[in-house]
C-alpha cells in the first residue's frame, strides 16, 4: 500500500519515490521506494488506478497483495 508520495531530486531531474506500507508490517515500518522500482519489482502494481484528491493524499493499493 503507498501511503504518500515524494519527488526527489537526482542530479538534475525529479524521480517519484512511493512510501511502501509493507503488508504484514506496522506502518512505522513503512519505506521509501523509488517508483520505478516498485513498478519493475511488482508489474501488477498500477498507480494510474488510483484517484488522488489532493496533493499528498494516501493512496491505496488493495492489488498488490505482495506489499
């Protein structure tokens, strides 16, 4: 489950980073993942699914059961 996301800049370019809620563990737990690791790593994992209402906003993942 992504609980949050960030924009991190990388020498001179903005990558995404998703805050993984890993299943099985509390959300003190949770970690910063690059994006396009989690998407390699998880292929079923699509954020273009999710609805964000607001800048920052938890977004949730009921598929990625392996989170």
């Amino acid at each position: 489950m992504v609980l949050n996301t960030r924009k991190v800049k990388v020498h001179r370019e903005f990558r995404t980073q998703w805050l993984i809620k890993w299943k099985q563990l509390p959300t003190s737990e949770a970690t910063w993942e690059w994006a396009t690791d989690i998407t390699k790593d998880y292929p079923e994992f699509n954020m273009e699914d999710k609805v964000v209402t607001e800048e920052g906003a938890n977004v949730m993942n009921p598929l990625a059961a392996r989170l």
